[in-house]
C-alpha cells in the first residue's frame, strides 16, 4: 500500500519508511487515503500470528511474506510471550484488553518485538550494510521494549532517553538493567517533552556517512501496524464469546500521550473494523482532551509528574498524523500547522471542534487512584494507572452520553511496574524494598507475578544523567563517533 508524508508530496514504500522514520521535510509517513477493507469474517478463525500476518501483508507490500511469516513467528514465539500475546478480560459492559504480556510488561512490546526484525530485513533487501543507531525517547515504557527488542542486534546502538524524575522506579530499574556498550540509556533532567525534542534535532541535523539512524518511537510506521491486529483479534475475540454480535459495533477506550496507540485503532476503523466511537482518555496533562473539545493545540502549558507517568505528555507526535487526514490531506496547510506550531506551541484548527470520529476526556491524580480502588473492589481486578485513567474515563462518557456500547478497554502496562501507585490506591503498607512491595500487592490482590519481573527487580540501576541544555551536543558527538 502507498505510503506517503504528512508535509509533502514525497512518496517511499514500507521497507524505505521504516527504516527513516521520519520523513526528510520533517512529516510522518502515513498510508495514503485510499485505504482497504481489510475486517473480513474470515480472519475470526486465525491464530494472533496468522492475523498479524495477513494484515502486515497487506499494508507492506514490498515484503516477502514467507520472510514477514518467520518475523511475526519469532517476534511472537513463547520466548517473547510464554503465556499467549494478549489476554482479555471481560465483564458485562466492557473488557480491558491486556496487553502486558510481553518480556518488558507494556503494550510496547507487540510493536517492538517485530520492528527490529523488520528493520533487519529491510537493511538486507537493500544491501546496507552500515550499523545502525536508533534513536528514542520515552515516557517509560517505549525504552526498555526497544531495548530488549533491538538488543540481541550487535549491528544496531541504541540510545534512549528518559525523563530522569517522571517514571517509575521499575521502569527505570528495568531500562538501566540493559546498560552496555550498545545499549545507552540516558535520564534526562527534564520532562519526556524535551526527550523528543532532543530526539528530533538530531534526526534534523544528523548527516552520517557509516551509519544509518533509526527510530523506536511510534512515529515509525513499523510501529503502528502490528498495533492496529490486537483489535481486529479483540474484536473477533469478543465475539466468540458472546460479549458482542456478528458486525455489532463497540467502543474502545485507549489511555494515550503521543497519540499513537489510539491512532492504530482508528486506523483499525478506516481499515472496517466496526468501532463507533474512539474515546481518547488522558491524564492531568489533558492537552488531548482540550485539543478534541477546542480546536486549541497547546504545548505551553504547567506539566505534571503523574501516577501515569507514560502518559506525561505535552507534545502528541502522532496527532499529526490524524491531523492530515482531518485536512484532506492537505500537505501544505498541514506542514505550515505543524512548523507554526514548532515555533509557537499553539494552533487553533477549527475541525476539531466538528469531527466526530474521537470524543475525549481525561482523569485527575485522585480519580485515577480511585478508580484502580473501585476496580479492584467492584470486580476483583488488579490494573495499573494508565489503565485506571482509560477506565475512569470511559465510565465517565457512559454517565454523560448514556452510550451504552461495549466498550474495549485497552490496558496498556502491568499494574507491578507501578507498585507505589497501586499501594496508595488500596491502602497497602510498603515495604522496605520494590521486590517487597511488589511481593506485598501480588499477595494481597492474589494476582500472579510473572517470574521474569523477580530477574529484573536484581538488576543495578546504573544510572547515566544529562542536562537537558548539553545533552543534544554530547549525543551528538557520541554519534558522530560511531559515525566515525
């Protein structure tokens, strides 16, 4: 399928634009709007990889799809997911959709088990033989999947950067555990803002010679499409077991920051899934929530450190993406929006304020420790924070709408990697240490710990700090070492 840029005519195939990322004038690359039916009842019968791979099929065309058959089976193999790749858990209005399975405990792991594979093969398709560096930023769990991910590559560097004061302890024990000479890992003294702009400088001003750079972040295409198969599988999941009809439509309900995660259910939707309403749910950094109700698109805003620290978020990449298509794909107002707001951090498009594919809304501190309360009360379920905002939020559009819809709830991180938020929420003491604590909840909430968190929890935090003003110069040489 063609894919294009958001801010220019430019046109590359799948294998060119995973392996740049972004796009040279600047855009992301998106498929062009002319796009398939793809929801058929004939996929209902396949296995997660079978689905995974007729979709990547479809969308990648300049793939060999024996090659893209043997990807998806590695990337999805017990190694990687032991107990199965996605579970839903289902109650009678709604089903939180786990998605935390993987070696790292967040959704970010279905996208960055097969983005390394796919990068890997695109490099030999078209004979570059170059390291690659990948470049990313995280708001918590995006580093450690792509660490893990990329790390068995002796061909590939990858940095990482993190806001050093805005994750939580597992995430940044769980990412520094990864710390060698091709894994560097960098806390920022800053927010995961300045991370991305840092990130993005460099993808701007970087002209290697021997290497090639890369991106984890969603901005890459290779990441949004294996994220778009786990609601095509929910969905035919949901209806096997009667929790919904043959072609009844559902709600889904994603907590999100940068954007990306909702956006591959929206293009779930354009590609005929039947999804009524998109419900975006944000945390007290709600600058979503303002753009889907106000048309105003504002960075230049207070930003808090969180119970969801992977939502800390000002600056939604993705947004652009759905951005374009709200304009008609009209380049030239899009690239002029986006280089506006670069320079300013605030936009006004009016469309917001009469599309009606998203509705949002978002949740307080309080109302997020309150809902992971009720949640556990109520039904005797275990969640973390991102999925208590996502939670509460849809509850919330119920009360308001009287939209009664199922609505697929997306639960995006392990609630152990949060064990100072779920204390909190249900009132359990802590303990002197993380391996305690998480010992504490698991008994408390009889919810299973998965055994290779125990390994992670011995990890040394071999912390690396940058200030934010020198860090792009240090990376920069850093780079240009490798570069030679």
């Amino acid at each position: 399928m063609k894919i294009i840029s958001t801010r220019s005519d430019l046109s590359v195939n799948s294998e060119e634009a995973i392996l740049k990322g972004l796009s040279t004038d600047g855009g992301l690359f998106v498929f062009e709007q002319n796009r398939p039916i793809i929801f058929h009842n004939s996929l209902s019968s396949l296995s997660y990889q079978d689905l995974t791979l007729k979709i990547m099929t479809t969308l990648f065309e300049d793939y060999d799809e024996h090659v893209l058959k043997n990807i998806v089976y590695e990337a999805y193999g017990s190694k990687n997911f032991p107990d199965g790749v996605v579970k839903l858990e289902s109650f009678d209005e709604c089903a939180y959709l786990e998605l935390y399975h993987g070696p790292t405990f967040s959704f970010k792991d279905l996208a960055l088990s097969i983005l390394p594979l796919l990068m890997k093969e695109a490099k030999r398709d078209n004979e570059i033989h170059k390291k690659t560096v990948i470049l990313t930023a995280t708001s918590g769990d995006t580093g450690s999947a792509a660490l893990s991910g990329f790390g068995q590559d002796e061909d590939t560097v990858v940095f990482v950067l993190y806001p050093r004061d805005g994750i939580s302890k597992f995430q940044e024990l769980q990412m520094n555990g990864y710390q060698s000479s091709n894994l560097r890992i960098f806390g920022i003294d800053g927010n995961f803002d300045d991370c991305q702009n840092i990130v993005k400088k460099l993808f701007k001003d970087l002209k290697p010679r021997n290497i090639t750079i890369g991106s984890a972040n969603s901005i890459n295409i290779g990441r949004l499409v294996p994220q778009i198969v786990y609601y095509f599988y929910s969905y035919f999941e949901l209806r096997k077991t009667g929790k919904i009809q043959d072609k009844e439509y559902i709600n889904v309900c994603v907590p999100t920051g940068n954007f990306g995660n909702i956006y591959a259910a929206y293009l779930a939707r354009e590609f005929g899934l039947p999804i009524a309403k998109l419900i975006v749910a944000s945390n007290k950094n709600n600058v979503l929530t303002d753009l889907f109700e106000t048309g105003i698109y504002n960075s230049k805003r207070e930003f808090s450190i969180t119970h969801s620290p992977s939502m800390d978020i000002l600056i939604s990449s993705n947004v652009e993406r759905y951005i374009f298509d709200l304009l008609n794909q009209d380049v030239d107002r899009v690239s002029h929006l986006m280089e506006q707001f670069t320079e300013t951090g605030n936009i006004y498009i009016e469309e917001f304020k009469k599309q009606i594919d998203f509705t949002a809304g978002y949740a307080s501190e309080e109302e997020t420790l309150q809902e992971i309360k009720r949640v556990f009360e109520t039904r005797n379920y275990l969640i973390d924070p991102h999925t208590a905002v996502a939670s509460f939020v849809n509850q919330q559009y119920q009360k308001t709408t009287g939209d009664t819809k199922f609505t697929l709830i997306v639960s995006t991180a392990s609630p152990f990697k949060f064990s100072e938020s779920i204390q909190e929420a249900l009132r359990i003491n802590k303990g002197s240490n993380l391996l305690e604590n998480i010992d504490t909840i698991g008994t408390f909430s009889h919810t299973k710990i998965d055994k290779r968190m125990i390994d992670i929890l011995s990890n040394d935090n071999k912390r690396r700090v940058l200030a934010k003003e020198t860090a792009y110069d240090e990376l920069k040489r850093m780079i240009g070492e490798i570069d030679g």
